[in-house]
C-alpha cells in the first residue's frame, strides 16, 4: 500500500512540475530581473507548492476537530499563513500568481482523498517527498539574486522544518513536533522585504 500511495503522490507531484514548466515564462520578466529561466519556473512551482499545502492544511484543520493531531495541523496551518505572507512580495516582484491553478486545486483534492483514505500511509510518503524536495529549494536558493538570498534561506529553511515536524509526528512525538512549527512561526514573523529579512540569521547553504 505505501508503494502505491507514493506512486500515486509520485505521479501528481511529476504531472505538477511538468505543468510549471510548460507555463508561459515572462521573457520580459527574466531580462528585467537578470534571472535564469530555470530559477522563474523553480520559484513559480514553490509558489503553487505553497498554495497546495495551505489549502490541504485548511481543510485538515476544519475537519480535524476531536483529533489528537489537531494542535499539529493548527500549527502547520499557521506557518502557510505566514508564507504567504512573506512569498506575497517576492511573487509580486517576480509577476507570478499566489492564487492555486487549476491543476494546484485538481493536486490538492487528490492529496486530500489519499489523505483521507490512508492518512499515515500519506504522511509517510509526504515526509519522504518533502525531504527530496528540500535539494530542489536549495537550488532555487542557489539561483536567486544576491538581494533576495536570505529569503531564499528562508524558503529552504521553512521546508526543512516542515520535513523534520512531520518525522516527530510519524514517530508519536505531536507535541515535540507542534512545538517546533509554532516556534519557527514565532521567530519569523512577517517583515519588511528588504530590511526585516537582513536581521535573520539562516544558513545559506
């Protein structure tokens, strides 16, 4: 059964990617801004991967009630609010949409009908697919322009704890797991773009 669920999340994560990259990039945007091709459609994915792990979190909160996991998935839900916030400017100077497309929604009802049906088998392959796609933030990271580094950082860095939260939840540890997530979450609140993120101290890699 995990192999099938991972097959299955394989294949939307792999259909996903492909319709980002065949989403019109803006040439004007990529001689304006000095940017590579390959970073607009890396950025434009994260953006739309972000949409999709909001939307899951709402419906996981609203339907969660009663659940043991409930603070966990309250916490992870408050971590996409505040990426939205901090992705809201970049998007904008990059002209890319936030709002989820058609296939981020057709993704997101997908994910959360496995989720329903096999939820720790889901977990487990949303652990082992968030670890993997750490790699593909940290080239994101490597191609962004020297100003925006440290959002970047962010960027890796906000994934990064997403993968380590949801390894203490599959090992039972949901208090260690929620505590972590509302921490991050309370020592990155939304700032000014250019100020607020040069007081941070990530680790770029």
């Amino acid at each position: 059964m995990f192999y099938l669920v991972r097959f299955i999340f394989t294949f939307i994560s792999i259909i996903g990617i492909a319709a980002c990259q065949f989403s019109p990039v803006s040439e004007e945007v990529v001689m304006e801004k000095s940017v590579h091709k390959e970073f607009i459609k890396l950025l434009d994915y994260e953006i739309q991967n972000r949409a999709f792990a909001l939307e899951s979190m709402r419906v996981a909160v609203e339907y969660g009630e009663g659940e043991e996991d409930l603070p966990f998935k309250k916490a992870y839900l408050a971590l996409e609010q505040l990426n939205q916030k901090h992705f809201a400017p970049i998007a904008e100077k990059y002209r890319l949409e936030m709002a989820p497309r058609l296939w981020t929604r057709t993704r997101t009802q997908a994910g959360l009908w496995i989720s329903a049906l096999m939820p720790e088998t889901a977990l487990k392959v949303i652990h082992s697919a968030t670890l993997k796609y750490v790699a593909n933030l940290q080239k994101l990271e490597r191609l962004s322009k020297q100003e925006d580094k440290m959002f970047f950082c962010y960027v890796v860095a906000q994934e990064e704890v997403q993968a380590a939260a949801v390894g203490l939840v599959l090992d039972g540890k949901i208090e260690l797991a929620t505590n972590m997530l509302n921490r991050f979450v309370n020592d990155n609140p939304a700032v000014e773009p250019i100020s607020g993120w040069k007081k941070r101290n990530f680790y770029c890699g």
